[in-house]
C-alpha cells in the first residue's frame, strides 16, 4: 500500500514538473496578457504536495530501496517535487515581472 502512496505522490509532482514547465514556456502569450499564472501556481502547490508527501515517505520507511516500502517513489516524489516547485515558483515570477511591464 505504501509503494502506491509513493508512486502517486511521485505522479503528482511529475504532473506539476510539467504544468511547470509549460507555464514558464508561456509566461506571456502573443497578446500581452499573463496566461502562465495559473499553470504556475498549480505546478508550485503539485510541487510542493509532491515534496510533502515524498519526504514523509522517507521518513516513515523502515526498509530501503527493494524491500516494497516505496523509498524509491519517494525519493522521486521529492526530487521531483523540488523540481516542479522551482520551476513554478520561477514561472510565477515571471508572470509578475510580465503583468508589470505590461502595465507601464
């Protein structure tokens, strides 16, 4: 049961590495307008859930990679929890900096 806890944590963070993603590749659409910031914030909050939840896989684990206590799909879950918490908090950054430019 906790392998699929961690294999669902880690699906979570994959899924915000990539709204992450596509959020910072569309930061500013053709028209000037930010359409990136909801595609940050949820690749922020997916993230950062990811990361949660991947950590307390780890710490609750009492075996090591092999033994079925999915330490590997929580180490996942963090890294790439970390990653897609980065990437959003960097997409919404840029959101920002673009609503301000913008508007001047």
């Amino acid at each position: 049961m906790r392998r699929l806890w961690a294999t669902a944590a880690a699906a979570v963070a994959l899924v915000g590495a990539v709204v992450g993603g596509l959020a910072l590749a569309r930061s500013v659409n053709r028209f000037g307008t930010t359409s990136g910031r909801l595609g940050a914030i949820v690749a922020l909050t997916t993230g950062l859930i990811g990361l949660a939840n991947g950590g307390l896989n780890l710490a609750t684990a009492n075996g090591g990679p092999g033994t079925g206590n999915g330490v590997v799909g929580g180490a996942a879950a963090f890294v790439v929890g970390w990653i897609a918490a980065t990437v959003g908090a960097s997409a919404l950054a840029r959101s920002r900096r673009a609503k301000l430019e913008a508007g001047r």
